[in-house]
C-alpha cells in the first residue's frame, strides 16, 4: 500500500457526507470544519505576536 | 516650452506612471511597523496561492481532462489545483475580515477596496466554471442543481451551465484573465497608496 494510500486510510470516505442542520440552517460537517478554522486562524492572526515586532511601549 | 515629444501620449503616460509609482514605492525596501503583524500576512497568501493555481490549471491545461481523471500524476496536479484554491479563498476571506474591520477604503483607499471586492466576485465565479468544467459526475451534478438558479435570473440565455465547452471557456480564458488583471490592479492600489494604517496611527498618516 502507498504512502498516499496509508493516509488516505486513516478517514473513512466511502459514506455520503454528514450534515448539521437547525432550522433553516443546514451545512455540511466539511464545511462547518472549514468555517470554525478560518475563525480561529482569523483569531490567532489578531492575537499572536509577530516575530521581532516590539511594542508600541518601544517604539515610543 | 511643450515640444512634440512632450504632448505625445506615450510621454505623457510614462511621467504619470513615473509620478504616481516611482520604483521605491513600487518595490519598497521597508514597510511601516505597524505592518509586523499575523493578519498582514493572508493578503499575499492569496497571491502565492493564485500563482499556484494558475500554474497548475496551466499544466491541467496543456494535458486535458483524461490525463487528470486516469493518470497518477493528473490526479496529483489536478488535487494541487483544488488545494491550491481551497488556500486561495480560505486567505483571501481572512484578509477580506482584516480589512474590513480596519476600514481599509480610509485614506483615498476607495479604489483599492472597490478592486478586491471585484476580484473576490470574480474568483467565485472562476471557481464555480471551475466545478463545472471538471468532467465528472461532480460536475453533472452541481451544473443541473445550478441550471435553475442560473436560468431564474434571465442569464440562462447567453451563460448556459450545462453547456461543458462554454464552461470550460470562461473557466481557463476569460475569468482568470480577468482575476489575474484585476488582482495586478489590486496590489498596485496597495502600492500606490500604502498599506493601511491601524485606527491609532491614522492621523500620523495623516500628518505626513
């Protein structure tokens, strides 16, 4: 078995896709997953420090 | 006194150039401090992902759709060209919250938003002729589930989504030709005006 197959192995594809659904609302779980990592990034891109930045007490 | 060579449209539009873009500005060597942060970093993620796409759909391309359904490397060029863009958009809407909640059209900035707005509709639309032009049963699928919506709009005349050769047209000449000139403008906007500041160093900004 290849490398990509091994890996491909790990997460069970052969399944029609699951969905979240309230009310109107209705995304699949693929998505959803998409969406809540481009909030964290967006968070984390905010919050981090950046390498080598001083601080603005610094810079004064 | 205004030779000949002065009122000639070339001359006039290379000084222009020249005024608005000088070379320093066009290529600078350093940016302001305020830039040293995470969330000035997706807009040129989305760039180096466009490249990544572009040459990839270039490859996808030259060798057609049985070599990316039935060959190894196909399959492996034709994933990259989906991650790639999967990366693309993930970047780009990040860097679109970024630059919303930094009001990033302050400072005569107008234009520069008003092109990235233009070129996130225009990737959407590349993207969709993209799902469509796959050649698979995918493709089927999302081309007669849009047919309807498409067809509701009057658009169903001239932009017909079943229609694989039409599709394919728009997804590999006209839209990224249009992508890619709207997204040069978009970084010489950048360029022209500068990287926007937070709401604390505006009036800094301003004072230059």
């Amino acid at each position: 078995m290849s490398w990509f197959n091994s890996v491909g192995a790990l997460i069970n594809l052969d399944h029609p896709g699951h969905f979240l659904h309230w009310h109107f609302i209705q995304v699949s779980v693929a998505n959803a997953l998409v969406m809540t990592l481009m909030v964290a990034t967006f968070v984390v891109a905010l919050l981090a420090p950046f390498p080598g930045r001083r601080s603005r007490k610094e810079n004064r | 006194m205004t030779t000949e060579i002065d009122r000639q449209w070339t001359t006039r539009l290379r000084r222009r150039a020249e005024g608005k873009l000088p070379p320093e500005k066009l290529l600078p060597d350093t940016q302001p401090s305020y830039v040293s942060s995470w969330i000035y970093v997706f807009g040129v993620t989305t760039l180096a992902a466009l490249m990544v796409v572009i040459a990839t759909g270039c490859v996808l391309a030259i060798f057609g759709p049985q070599w990316w359904h039935t060959s190894s490397f196909g399959h492996f060029v034709n994933s990259l060209h989906l991650w790639s863009v999967e990366i693309f958009f993930f970047a780009m809407v990040i860097h679109l919250w970024g630059k919303f909640f930094m009001a990033s059209w302050r400072g005569g900035r107008t234009l520069t938003w008003m092109t990235g707005v233009v070129t996130f509709l225009t990737s959407i639309a590349t993207a969709f002729t993209g799902y469509a032009s796959q050649s698979n049963f995918d493709s089927q699928w999302i081309t007669t589930q849009a047919k309807d919506g498409i067809n509701s709009t009057g658009a169903g005349a001239i932009f017909n989504v079943l229609n694989l050769g039409q599709m394919l047209m728009w997804h590999i000449v006209l839209l990224p030709l249009a992508a890619v000139v709207l997204t040069a403008l978009h970084v010489l906007m950048v360029r022209v005006k500068g990287v926007v500041p937070p709401f604390a160093d505006e009036k800094v900004e301003a004072a230059r």
